[in-house]
C-alpha cells in the first residue's frame, strides 16, 4: 500500500537480477522450457532448485503460465505435519522458507512477497494434493529424494492443462527408508517417454562452494558403505 491507495505488481524481465545460469544450468533450465514433465537429480550445490525457480520465475514473467506450485515432501528429522506446532501456515512454514530465500536471489523480496500473497506462488503440501489438478502452471516438486513410487505418481498425476511439472532430488540425502526411495526407479521407467526430461547433474556441477565438492564426494562414499553393510 502507498498514499492510501494499492499498489500493483507485474512481474517482469526487468525485475531479474542480473544472473548468469552455467552451460549445465542452462541445459537444464531449457529442458524445462521444452517439456512438459522434467526430472533432474544431482548432489547438493549443484542448483537444482534454484535453477527450477528461475526458469519458473521465467516463465510466469512471459505470461507462459498463470501460476508456480511449490511442493516439498514434509519430511524432517522424522517429524511429521500433524506434530508440528501452530496452524496449517505456520506448519509448513519452515519448508517454504528454503524456496522464499531462493527466490529472493532471484528477484526483489517485495516482489516475491507480493506474487505470494497474490497467490501466483503457492506452496501445497504433497500429503493434500491428492484430487487436485494444475492448469496453466509450474509445478516444482523439490527433494522428491524423500517420496516413494505413489508420492511421485501422485505429484505427476496433478498435471493439467498447459501445465509443467519439474521434479528434483539429490538421491543420497534421503530422510525415509533407502528401500523406499523411488525417485532414480522412477526416472528410470520414465525413459523414452515424449515430453519427459530427464537431466543428472554431477559433482563437478557444484557451485554453491568447491569444498562441498570434496565433502559430497566422501558422504556419497559413506552412504554407499552404510548401504552395503546392511544388505
């Protein structure tokens, strides 16, 4: 509000900051724009939701889509929603947070706080999806490393018209059963299938910092000890 009167926000190319995505980003980022439904895997640092954001951010900027839809699985620590302190908001709070502050790299805080309460960026938990469909949206399912087969289907399932759905994990910091980690299984069966992207960064992609590259590379060594050990 200004002067008594409401103010109206579009957001806009010149509302980017000014961010150079890598080739590897950009790969990425283009997968989305030219499917319908992309999944993309890699260890943390590579980007894979800040990538997803921005290419979202992109496409509701061009009026190529009406809305964004943000979905994390709520898992944490082994706490599930219902534990959780205070109202509906206030429960799924600290899962927004991450994408909020990932946005607010990407464009002004005000803007991102406006396209929120516009409702042209939600967050839905992926336990109340289920009947709902998504027309005319980007639909980020971040660290889908935490879902099994049906959450993933589930999630896909949402797709409306015009819609696009992008699906993003990194498979070595689960949360849930290794047993039940569906997401490598489900890339796998959904090879080959037209309009499906799939794309896999690496460690070399790293960029939040170049000890994280050394740091992921051990911890991958160590999940796939503690995995052999209890085979």
């Amino acid at each position: 509000m200004a002067n008594g009167k409401s103010k109206t926000f579009k957001l806009t190319k010149k509302d980017f900051r000014d961010i150079s995505l890598t080739p590897n980003q950009k790969i990425y980022s283009d997968a989305i724009f030219k499917n319908k439904i992309t999944f993309c895997s890699g260890p943390a640092g590579t980007s894979k939701t800040f990538t997803a954001c921005y290419t979202a951010l992109q496409m509701l900027a061009k009026g190529e889509v009406k809305e964004i839809i943000l979905t994390k699985p709520i898992q944490e620590s082994g706490e599930k929603l219902g534990s959780l302190p205070g109202d509906e908001d206030e429960k799924v709070r600290p899962y927004l947070e991450s994408f909020i502050l990932t946005m607010q790299k990407i464009i002004p805080k005000e803007m991102v706080t406006f396209l929120f309460a516009d409702g042209r960026i939600s967050f839905r938990p992926l336990a109340y999806m289920r009947g709902a469909t998504f027309d005319d949206a980007v639909m980020i399912l971040d660290e889908a490393q935490n879902c099994d087969m049906k959450q993933i289907m589930l999630y896909v399932s949402r797709i409306g018209r015009d819609s696009t759905v992008i699906v993003a994990g990194d498979i070595t910091q689960y949360d849930i059963a290794f047993n039940k980690v569906a997401l490598p299984n489900f890339i796998e069966m959904v090879k080959g299938i037209d309009h499906v992207g799939i794309f896999g960064f690496k460690e070399e992609d790293i960029v939040r910092s170049e000890i994280l590259k050394v740091i992921v590379k051990r911890y991958e060594k160590w999940k796939y000890d503690e995995f052999k050990s209890k085979s």
